[in-house]
C-alpha cells in the first residue's frame, strides 16, 4: 500500500508532499497525474506527479488545500498509509523532437505539471525559457528547481512583491525580444490564464501545449466529467489528455462548465456525454 513519506508546506496552503508508488514511479512519463483516494470516505483526487524517483519508487505531488480532498491529504502525517492511487493515468507529454527553443508559461501552481517537461528538455539540450506569474511572493513555489534547469526565468507577482508586478503574459513579448524565436509554448495554470497565455502566443506564432485540469470523477474516460471541447470535437482529458494543443481548446465552454461546478451541491456525474 502506498504511504506518506513527508509532508512539507512550501507556502501558505500549498504542500510538498512524497508518497511511495513504486509501481507507477516505474512506469510514468511526464504529462501524466494520478488519481488519490485517500480514505474509505473520501472524493477521488487527480493530482500531477511532479518529481519521480524511479529508484526509490518515490513520487513529489504539489498539493494546493482548496476544498474537503486537497485539505485532508494536505493535512496527513508521514508514515499514513493511502487507500489507493490510482496511475499513471493520461497521456504523455508529447515532446516534439524538432524542439530547439521552448517557452514555458506557469500560473500558481501550474508550475508542477511543467517542471518534468521542463527538466526533460533539459536533458536533450532544450534552451529554456520559463515564465513563472504567482500572486505574492510568499506564494512562489519550486523557483531552485526552475532556476536550475532553466537557461532563463522570468517572474511575475500580480501584487509586486516580486519580479515584475502584473500577470505572468506581460512578460511574453519581453521573453520573445530578448529569448525567442520560440519553436512552442508549454502552458498550465488556472484556465482563464491559460486561455489569455495562448492568445498572447499566437501573437507571436507560437504553437501552444495547455494542460488541462477540467473537474474529474473516474479517471478512465467512462463518466464524461472532464469532457472537454478541442477542435470541435469532444474529448475526455483524462484519457485523450491532460495536455491538448492550446490553439485548438474552446476555452469559453470549459470555463462556463467548471463555473456549473463551483457548488459542490450541483456536481454530479454528467450522464449526458
Ligand atoms: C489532471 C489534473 C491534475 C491536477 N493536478 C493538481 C496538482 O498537482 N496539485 C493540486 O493541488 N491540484 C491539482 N489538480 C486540481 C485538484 O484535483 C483539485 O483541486 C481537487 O480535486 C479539488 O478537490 P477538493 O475536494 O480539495 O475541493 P473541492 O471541494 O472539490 O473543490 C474546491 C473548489 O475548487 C474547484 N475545483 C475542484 N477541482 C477543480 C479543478 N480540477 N479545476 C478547477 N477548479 C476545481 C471546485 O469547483 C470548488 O470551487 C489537478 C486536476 C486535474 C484534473
Ligand atoms: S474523469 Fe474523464 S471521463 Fe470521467
């Protein structure tokens, strides 16, 4: 069974948190999450893996306490086994082999999804440029780990405690000027954010990849929660996602469902697929 190996919180309401997941630390790729159902009574939890240990058969989730599910994983001690996890589920980040230059566009703690792509195109000798918008400074996250594996960073606060006050696409024109020409855009965040990222973007000509985080229910593409709209066709971003290409989203329609959701008392599995 998996367990909690420690629980650290790296700014207000936001978690680091390692779990033991031998099985799926061997098999995951970046781009994919896990589904946690922590206890008997609990909700289902999509959460993305941010660092694998393949060796330890350790996985490092970026944990925000928003609701009833995040604040009771946020609030496990070390050594608290979990009832299941569930993963790796979705598809892989795909990673064009063209890639020379890429831009990277986080929102709050969009950085977590970002961060293996990131470190993998490291790897291959990617130049990487990565945007990092927070609302203060006390609520960026993972910085080091960005810093490191970046060739440039740039910061956004929307309260101007830190780097450039304002949103985080306030700096994609500057990072074009002084960085680009970028070959893609990897963009994640609140969904309102990644819509205006991939439009400032395409300003530019730069083809985008969104990961999407619409509200999920199975995990397996057979309750049609996450469905989402991309290219005119309807997809399910647990199975046919979480990443889609950013041009291709309809933003508007996943904004108005998520919205259907905000009372908890409404959300139910949507049999009408
Ligand atoms: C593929 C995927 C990966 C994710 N990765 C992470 C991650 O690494 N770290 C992390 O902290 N969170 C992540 N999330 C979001 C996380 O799953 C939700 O915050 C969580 O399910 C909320 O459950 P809750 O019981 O705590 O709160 P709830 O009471 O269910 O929700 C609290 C509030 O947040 C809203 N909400 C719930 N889920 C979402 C969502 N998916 N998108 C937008 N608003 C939502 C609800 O409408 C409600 O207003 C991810 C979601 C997806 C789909
Ligand atoms: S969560 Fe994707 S279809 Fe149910």
């Amino acid at each position: 069974m998996e367990k909690i190996i420690s629980n650290q919180v790296i700014a207000p309401d936001i978690h680091r948190i390692v779990i033991t997941a031998p099985q799926i630390a061997k098999t995951w790729n970046p781009g994919q999450f896990l589904i946690i159902h922590f206890s008997e009574n609990s909700e289902r939890i999509p959460l993305t893996v941010c660092l694998c240990d393949r060796q330890k058969g350790e996985i490092t989730l970026i944990v925000q306490a928003i609701g009833p599910g995040t604040k009771e994983i946020c609030s496990a001690r070390p050594g608290t086994e979990i009832r299941d996890v569930a993963g790796p589920l979705g598809k892989p980040t795909e990673l064009h082999s063209d890639l020379k230059n890429v831009l990277f566009i986080s929102g709050g703690i969009g950085i977590a999804p970002l961060l293996p792509v990131i470190d993998e195109l490291h790897g291959r000798g990617v130049k990487i440029t990565t945007l990092m918008g927070t609302r203060s400074r006390n609520t960026l996250i993972l910085e080091n780990e960005v810093l490191s594996k970046s060739d440039n960073v740039m910061v956004s606060t929307d309260d101007g405690t830190y780097g450039t006050h304002g949103l985080v696409i306030s700096l994609v024109k500057e990072a074009v000027e002084k960085y680009g020409p970028f070959d893609r855009a990897f963009i994640a965040g609140p969904t309102r954010m990644m819509a205006a990222s991939v439009s400032e973007v395409q300003k530019f000509t730069i083809p985008s990849t969104v990961s999407l985080n619409p509200i999920m229910i199975d995990g397996t593409g057979m309750c049609g929660g996450c469905r989402v709209t991309v290219g005119g066709k309807t997809k399910f971003a647990c199975v046919d996602g979480p990443e889609f290409e950013g041009d291709l989203v309809d933003f508007d329609k996943l904004t108005k469902r998520l919205s259907t959701y905000k009372d908890p008392h409404t959300c139910r599995i949507d049999s009408n697929r």
